[in-house]
C-alpha cells in the first residue's frame, strides 16, 4: 500500500512537470516537499519507466544525418532535407524552403545579413515569407553578373534586393553597383578607389549573419547532369561559367581547387587558392567570410561534396543546409580522407559555378 502511494506521488510529479508545464519549485510548494527532492523524483520517475518520452520529428528531414554532420565536422547546426530520391527543380525547392526558414529562425533585430547569389540561394530568397524582423541590414557579398548572362535572376544583386523586401528593409540595403570580375587589375583598383564603392565593400566586414552558395569546381566545362538535375537535364545547356583564361583555369588547377564562395575558391583543405584571378576581382574575402559570426551554406548535388567539405574546413560555413544524398556523400568524403589515400588524387579541368 505504501508503495502504490509512492508510486502515485511519483506519477502526479511528472504529471505536473511533463503535462503542465509546472517548474520544480512549483511542484515543491504543491506537493509538500523539498525542490531536490522533486529533482529526484522526476528522475526517478523517467528510471522506473513511469514516463516515455518520445521526439516526432518530421519526416521531412533526416535527424541522423543532422546529427552526423554536427558532431563530425563541427556544425552549429545542420538541417537536412529528406529529398526520396527527388530530382531536380523538386529537390532544390525543397532546399531552398529550408534554407528559407532556417534563415527566419537565426535572423535577431539588428543583424546585418549578408547575402551571395546562386540558383538555390536565389529561390531560398523567392520562398522566403515576409517577416518583421527589426532593422535588419542586407549586404550583397558577391558583385553583379558578369558571368551570369541572362540569368541575372540568380544575382546577388537580386538575392539581396528580394530578402531585404521581404524583411521590409529596403532601406538598409547595401549593393555593391560593379561586376565581380573585372578585365583586368588596373579597372579594378580604379573602381575600388570610388567612394560608394569603398564604403559598400567596407559593410562586408560588419556582417553578422550570411546566406551563401557552395560552387563546386568540376572536371567539365559543360553542365554535366547528375542526380540532383533529373532526366530533363542536357548535356548541351551550358554551365554557369566565370569569365576566367585558360591561363587562370590552370593556376586553379595547379592551386587544387576544389570549391568556390562569391568567386573566392579553396582546396580541398579550405585553404584560399589565391591566383593572379583575385587581381581582377571584387568580392567578399573568404578571411572575412570567416570572421562573420553564422555562415549558411546551401548546396546540393552529390558533385558539390568536396566543396562543401572544405568550405566547412576551412571555417567559411558555420550551419549547412542541404538534402540527405549530398548529406551522405559529404560525409562519407570525410571518412575516406581520414583514412590512408589510395592513388594520386585528381584534378580538374576545367572551371564552373554550380551554386
């Protein structure tokens, strides 16, 4: 008898705690008892199996690979979206949601936002609802759309101009007015040397959160069509490719490039491949893409793992979001290169921008 009163005041605590919500101190006053003996009943109620405690998540997204990529490569957070072998314009929509709302969550009043360009931050920015935060700033990162032709949409320019609708602060934004890449050194340190120009560019280094694309450096100077671009995809449609010389192509490739950020590119280390490009070019520093407190990364596509490996080892992306088959392939990369390597390790070819 006198242990069915236990357990049934074991039960009422958790009931009090778990059910409504009621602090231990709460309880304490309720029951009659000590506030550390409430403590150890509510443990003691979890070890005599008198309370379940069950987590439903959704099945949209993979809590394992979550937690995989977290605890293996250092994440603050990961947010991977079950894609179910979905391809295509489907696969990166889903992304692109996420991306949307992981971004809605983290944004606190005052931050200044960051923002590069690419086809799925682009539609993270279209999918993005109109929200209140308070005096948000938006920085474009990357410059204009030199090598982007009549796919401006995917801008940074533009990126920028629809987040900062969408969080109603139009007036707070910061738009760098030059292409990223310019002919040659000269027209660059000329056009640095304008006013608006040196003040948009000096903004870049108060980014408190960022939003940017993962690109990939391929062994293809076309589009190759993989899994995340489904059967619709031709070999002829062309890659979104920078407007670089053969000579600069093969100093990337001497560098070991392997993944770019705002057309700043890194080996598989992370480390900057720092080329006679850079002389030309007008873009966020990946030093300073380091020193921004929360870097998203959003990238998809089986192709894109070692860039996103080493964008996140050389410390420029902070939380990752993507879908499970890149998830896998991110990390079954980093397993292989923990591992003893086997044969000499490949370059590239050629040079293109998978954002």
């Amino acid at each position: 008898m006198e242990e069915d009163l236990g357990t049934r005041l074991l039960v009422k605590v958790a009931q009090l705690y778990h059910l409504q919500g009621l602090n231990q101190d709460q309880i304490a006053r309720q029951v009659g008892v000590s506030r550390s003996k409430v403590s150890r009943m509510v443990k003691e109620a979890r070890e005599r199996g008198l309370v379940e405690i069950s987590i439903h998540y959704p099945t949209r997204f993979s809590l394992d690979l979550e937690r995989r990529l977290e605890s293996e490569l250092g994440l603050r957070e990961a947010v991977v979206v079950n894609a179910g072998g979905v391809v295509g314009a489907q696969g990166r929509g889903s992304v692109a949601g996420a991306a949307a709302d992981y971004l809605v969550r983290v944004l606190q009043p005052g931050d200044v936002l960051g923002v590069s360009g690419g086809e799925t931050v682009a539609l993270a920015a279209q999918l993005m609802p109109t929200t209140a935060v308070g005096n948000v700033s938006v920085v474009q990162l990357g410059t204009a759309v030199a090598y982007l032709g009549d796919r401006a949409a995917y801008s940074s320019a533009e990126v920028a101009r629809q987040i900062a609708q969408k969080l109603g602060s139009m007036d707070r934004l910061m738009l760098i007015p030059i292409p990223s890449l310019l002919d040659n050194e000269s027209i660059r340190d000329a056009l640095l040397r304008d006013t608006s120009v040196r003040q948009a560019m000096a903004r870049l280094g108060s980014c408190s959160v960022a939003l940017v694309g993962i690109g990939a450096v391929s062994a293809a100077a076309r589009r190759v069509p993989d899994e995340a671009d489904g059967p619709a995809a031709r070999p002829s449609e062309p890659r979104q490719v920078l407007p670089v010389t053969d000579a600069e192509v093969a100093e990337l490739q001497s560098a070991g490039a392997v993944g770019e950020i705002c057309s700043r590119f890194f080996d598989a280390a992370g480390a900057q491949c720092v080329t006679s490009l850079d002389r030309r070019m007008v873009a966020l520093d990946l030093n300073q893409l380091r020193a921004v407190p929360l870097v998203v990364g959003v990238a998809r596509g089986q192709r894109k793992a070692a860039a996103i490996l080493a964008a996140v080892r050389g410390g420029y992306v902070k939380s990752l979001v993507t879908d499970d088959a890149t998830a896998a392939a991110v990390l079954a990369l980093d397993r292989a290169r923990i591992e003893p390597s086997v044969g000499p390790t490949r370059q590239p070819s050629a040079l293109g921008k998978l954002t």
